[in-house]
C-alpha cells in the first residue's frame, strides 16, 4: 500500500483535531540486536521486526525520530522478576534449545534480545521524564505482557512494560502509573506482577476466554489493591463500538479518578478483523480511533506522557502496515490512509449494552462511574 497522509480530523470525532505536520516530540527506540530474533515461527513472513521497520522507513517515520536502546541492567529486571526466574531463563537460552514451551520459541541469544527489548521501554522512560522526548514508541522482538514475576509463556520471556511501569515508581517516585494493554490476549504477566499493587493500575482490553485462561472482570486486585487490576473481556467478535464505548464509558472515568502520572500503552495489531490468530472484529479505522482515545487520556490527565509497547500480533504486512499507522499517529498526530470496511459486516450484538451494564456494576464498587 502506498502511504498517503489524511488529515486526522477526518476520522471518527474521537480522532484530536488536526495538527501542524511536525515530526518532533516523538521517538523510536530499537536496537540492531532485536532483529537477530527470527525463530522458525517467523521465518517464512521474513521476522515481524524487519517488515516493520521496512513499512515505518517507506512512510517516513524512522530517519530522525529512531534511538538505539542499551540492554536493561539485570537489577532493573530483578525489581519485577524473580532472580533465580532470570538465571533459568538465561542459563536455558544458551543450553542450545529451541524452545521453552509450544508457544514460547528460541535462538541462542534470546534471554539478551529481551533485555534490550526491555531496555527500549526503560530508555524511553528516561526520555519522556526528563523531557528530552514527549511520547515515545518501542520496538521489541517479542511481545513480553504474559510474563510474570517467576513466569514465561506464549512468546514472552521477560516482561518490557512490567519493567518500565516500575522503574517510574522507583526511579522518578511517580505515586500513579497506569498500564493499558490493547493487545488481544490477556496480559496475564502484567497482572500477575501488579496485582497487590496501588500504584500501578493495571487494565487489559482482550478476548475472553483466551490462551492464558485469565482475564475475568472478577479479577480485580489483592491485599488493599482491589479495583486496581481491571479487565474488559470481550468475546468473539466485538469490535470498534465496544472498544470505543468500554474506553470512554470506564476506563476514562476511572482514570479520572486514578489521576495517572504516566501512561505506558501495550499495542497489538491482533485485535484487527484479518488477523488470523484472534476472533476479535476491529477495523484499521476503529484501531486509529481507539488508540487517539488512550492518547487524549495522556493528554489530560498526564500531560500527554506516554510510550507505548509493540505487544502481539501475527507477522506479516497488516501487523507491520497497522503499527506504522499506529506509530504516526501515536507520535505526529498523522494518519496513513486505511483500509475501509463495509460497517454492515460487522456483527452487532442486540445483548452488548446489558453486558456493559454488567461491567459497570463489577467496576462501580471501586469507582464513581
């Protein structure tokens, strides 16, 4: 597809109004070292980072906004891990295997590729906090949500976000950060790691039931941090209207009222109708509109802090198409053209409103909704 830049006030009016064509403020962290990550899984689609990067180049937005990140120093990892998690992980990368489990696959160096994915996010969160940046983007190898504190699976062995939402409470005492994962599958890692916490609220946009077999809206917090962990699961099918509503409905009123300091985005592009791994209905469109809503709440309630983390996704050219999208809007306030989809195909569920309802009631005994 050939990129042509539109105005972003032609979308949906939950797009910002359109701004002066600037590519500053914005940056791009990456390492050469992630595209080194190429296993079996994704050899025949040519390595999810490199169609990436190939799709970001053609379109611009990589000369001048791009930022090579250092590897993630251990003990920043141990602040979310468990040490002795980190040592197994690192002694079986080298051992030789080929793979930690059915989903979980890997090549020598893959314990030292996902530092420096985590390294993306920490280096990022320095930028953003000492305001050499204003929002950022970052480039990981694999996606790292479902890792837990002594816990790897489904792709993920060392968890990016996690990292980074906990260096911004330790480091720069930030007393509010919020963690929004739009990826398809639950971010059960994330969870697990910030269930009995306050300061990081965790919330998780997904469909349910999925391959974790976590992500229930019951699922709500430990030990006085009830109402802090929040899950919106969707079934099979539901696409833009749910996402938009469940956004604006919930989770920007309870961030009214959380108040974050920071926020740190988990994108997936395997939300999209086409993605052949998920069963979710979101249009290109619908994607650009939902992510434009989780960047106005940066705008107002933490004065448009935040970075946002390449989670999930079926390699190829729609997961590299729809993250250029999502970066340029992300980072310039502009929109490539998208694919338009006849909205008549998409499946309305005459019970959605009564399951919204439901949500509400679940999230109304935390929060003023």
């Amino acid at each position: 597809m050939t990129a042509a830049w539109i105005r972003v006030s032609c979308l949906q009016r939950f797009l910002p109004d359109c701004m002066e064509e600037t590519r500053t403020g914005g940056v791009i962290l990456y390492n050469e070292k992630l595209l080194e990550y190429d296993p079996l899984t994704e050899k025949q689609e040519g390595g999810r980072l490199s169609l990436i990067i190939d799709q970001l180049q053609k379109n611009g937005i990589w000369e001048g906004v791009v930022r090579s990140a250092d590897i993630a120093p251990m003990k920043r990892l141990r602040d979310i891990h468990d040490p002795e998690f980190l040592n197994d992980l690192h002694r079986r990368s080298y051992s030789g295997a080929d793979q930690l489990d059915d989903h979980t696959p890997l090549i020598k160096e893959s314990f030292e590729i996902a530092r420096f994915g985590a390294g993306c996010v920490l280096d990022a969160v320095d930028l953003i906090m000492s305001g050499q940046a204003e929002r950022a983007f970052c480039l990981t190898a694999m996606p790292g949500h479902h890792a837990g504190r002594a816990s790897f699976g489904f792709g993920s062995l060392i968890n990016p976000i996690a990292a980074g939402a906990h260096y911004l409470t330790k480091k720069f005492a930030l007393k509010r950060v919020a963690v929004i994962d739009l990826d398809a599958e639950h971010g059960s890692g994330t969870q697990e790691i910030f269930y009995q916490r306050k300061d990081v609220m965790t919330i998780s946009l997904h469909e349910y039931p999925g391959v974790t077999g976590t992500g229930h809206y019951e699922e709500l917090g430990q030990k006085g941090a009830l109402g802090y962990n929040l899950n919106i699961p969707f079934v099979s099918g539901y696409g833009d209207r749910e996402y938009r509503v469940c956004l604006k409905e919930l989770v920007e009123k309870i961030l009214a009222q959380f108040q974050p300091e920071f926020i740190l985005l988990g994108f997936g592009s395997n939300v999209l109708i086409d993605d052949a791994k998920s069963h979710l209905r979101v249009t290109e469109e619908g994607l650009l509109n939902i992510v434009s809503q989780v960047k106005e709440m940066a705008d107002r309630f933490c004065s448009g802090r935040i970075l946002s983390v390449l989670e999930g996704g079926t390699p190829g050219s729609l997961m590299a198409r729809a993250t250029a999208q999502h970066v340029s809007l992300l980072l310039n306030n502009l929109i490539m053209s998208v694919d338009k989809v006849n909205k008549d195909e998409l499946i309305s569920y005459a019970d959605w409103y009564s399951y919204a309802k439901l949500l509400k009631a679940q999230f109304k005994k935390f929060w003023k909704l």
